[in-house]
C-alpha cells in the first residue's frame, strides 16, 4: 500500500530540491522540547469515516492523519483525493494502509468501521456482526498507539465501548463512545429553529443510549444563559409538553429520515466527532453528553453514559445533573433496552 511522503525527491539520484532552494539561519529559536506532533487515526474509510477526517483536516486538528480500511483501493483512493486538496487545507500528513503498523503513536483512535446500518434497522441489530469485526480492529490499535485514547462511533456505539474497552485492556477513562452528542445537536438546532435562533446559543442535552430510548434533559434547555422552561413559567406563558414531546421525537427520527433520504448519515457526525476531539486534543475539559465506562460491569457502563460528562485528556468525569423521579426512570428504562445485548455477552469470548 501506498503512503504518502513529505520529502521532496526530483533531483537526480533522488537529490533532495528542498536544500537547493531554502537556507537555513543561523541563530533561530530551537525546536520546542514539548510540543510534538499530534497524530489521529480513523478506521474505516465509509461514510462516516470521511466525513471526520475531512472534518479533522478542516479544523487544523491533527499534524497526521492514518487511515485504515480493508479495502485497499477504497483506501488508496479516498486518501489520494484528500492529499490533493492540500494547497487549501492546512498541513496534515495523510497515510493510508491496510496494515495497522501505520497506526503508532497515535493520540487518538477513532472507530467507524462496521455494517451499515439498512433503512429502519435498529442500532441493536448491528451488534452481532460488528463485534466480530471490532476483535481484528481494537487488538492493533491498542498494540501499536498503547498511550492513545480510543473514541467509538460505530454502531450501536453504547455496547460497542464497552467491547473495545475489553479488547483493548486499557484504563475505563481511555475508551469512550460518542454517545449522545450528536442527538443533543439535533436537539439544539430543532428547539433552535422553533425560537429562531442561533443553535450555539441554545444548550440542551439528549442522555442515555444513542437512539430509540435517548431521554431528554427538559430542565437542560437555556438558550443565551436563560433557563426557558423556568422563564416560562415565571412569565405565566403556557406552552405544550406536547410540542416539547415531538421534538424529542423528530430527534430519535432524525437518523432514521436522513438514512431513508440518502441511505446513510455522515456530515453531523462527522462534525459531532471533530468537536469530541478538539475537547480532549487540545484538553478543554468540555461538558459533553458522551459514553463513557466508570466501572467494569456492563450494566453500569450502560446507566453511566447516559449523563453528559466533563472530558479532558486526561480524565473523564461524570456531570450529576439534578433529575426527577421521573426523568431517573427513564433513564433507567433506556439502560434496559440494551439489556438483550448484554445476554449474549457470555459468547462475546474477550480474553482476560
């Protein structure tokens, strides 16, 4: 497989150009003992996968970029196209092979690969065939980058996490998921467009697992600093929980009507990835609603991501939102629907 080169080479015998054509000055600043160069990796070169790379290029968050796919000429290709976009993007070494080799040193893994998920099929319906295919993934990244922190996309990501958490023997704070950042997203940018507004503006938390039983956070939604349904109520302005109730459901359904209108989604989560890393590459100890593991069981693995949590480099800590009864049973009812998977855990065969 074919990688790509920063040394420049057209001079006979392989001369090096570069020399003919730069001095070097005497008396520069030496080279910085600290900073060295960040390196991400991204396995799988789908929909998805591209989508966050070309997201990673565009935001300047990594000085390497590896990526790895089963398919070779999909590969070659994929990254050949983004290599010549480089006169328009700032300066990122991109390498592609089969081979995980190309993988060392990264900072940070992240997981795409796996099926597609088919016009209406559940998230849950993936899982036998995707931990199949994450025992030849999870095993070399771990073995090539054992400082990196590994980030899952795939789905359905809650008990994928915990498979490459298993996997990869590492430390529960150096594997997450990315959980439901993505469906807070949608959220904000739907309660958004109802109150015509800037969705940066509008903070608002969609927790437990990605997708069909994902919970609403009601008392999370402030939009510049304002809490609104406390400023509804002071100001005696009635509103509907009915309205509240179908964005909730236009979110779950998101997915699924993009999917159905395109056949895959990409360009959101593409983006909900690149934020997860910028927080922990650049450790800005953001409050996000992703997947985390606090403890080794898989039932509490599974209750624990459905809370936002502050993420940092080097930790990941869980964000105690005050919550009613109400709201602590269905979060404990989403933990519940990945219950099924979690009894064919037994056959999952991890080593260790």
């Amino acid at each position: 497989m074919h990688k790509s080169s920063s040394a420049s080479s057209f001079g006979p015998g392989g001369l090096d150009l570069s020399k003919a054509f730069f001095t070097p000055i005497s008396g520069g600043a030496p080279s910085s003992a600290t900073k060295r160069p960040t390196k991400i990796t991204v396995v799988g070169v789908g929909n998805v996968g591209m989508a966050i790379a070309q997201t990673i290029l565009t935001q300047d968050l990594a000085d390497e970029l590896a990526l790895i796919d089963a398919k070779d000429d999909k590969l070659r290709g994929e990254m050949l196209d983004l290599q010549h976009a480089a006169a328009f993007l700032p300066r990122t070494k991109i390498h592609a092979s089969i081979d995980y080799a190309i993988t060392a040193n990264s900072d940070l893994c992240i997981v795409t690969a796996g099926a597609r998920q088919n016009p209406g099929e559940s998230r849950l319906n993936l899982l036998q065939r995707n931990v199949a295919l994450f025992k030849h993934i999870v095993p070399p990244l771990a073995k090539y980058s054992p400082d990196c922190i590994i980030m899952v996309v795939s789905n359905p990501v809650d008990v994928l996490t915990y498979v490459a958490w298993r996997l990869s023997g590492f430390p529960a704070n150096r594997v997450i998921g990315s959980g439901t950042n993505l469906d807070s997203s949608r959220f904000r940018f739907l309660i958004a467009d109802h109150l015509d507004v800037n969705a940066q503006d509008v903070q608002a938390y969609i927790v437990g697992e990605h997708g069909d039983s994902s919970v609403a956070l009601w008392s999370s939604i402030s939009v510049g600093g304002v809490p609104i349904l406390s400023f509804l109520k002071r100001q005696q302005i009635a509103y509907e929980k009915e309205t509240l109730e179908n964005i909730h459901k236009e979110v779950v359904q998101s997915a699924y009507e993009v999917i159905r209108l395109k056949g895959y989604t990409s360009w959101a989560i593409g983006y909900s990835v690149a934020s997860l890393a910028w927080t922990l590459l650049r450790d800005q100890r953001r409050i996000h609603p992703s997947l985390f593991l606090q403890r080794a069981s898989m039932i509490s693995m599974v209750v624990r991501s459905s809370l936002a949590c502050r993420l940092s480099w080097a930790e990941t800590e869980s964000w105690e939102w005050p919550m009613c009864i109400s709201l602590m049973r269905k979060l404990s009812s989403s933990g519940t629907q990945l219950r099924p998977s979690l009894r064919c855990k037994a056959s999952w065969e991890f080593d260790g």
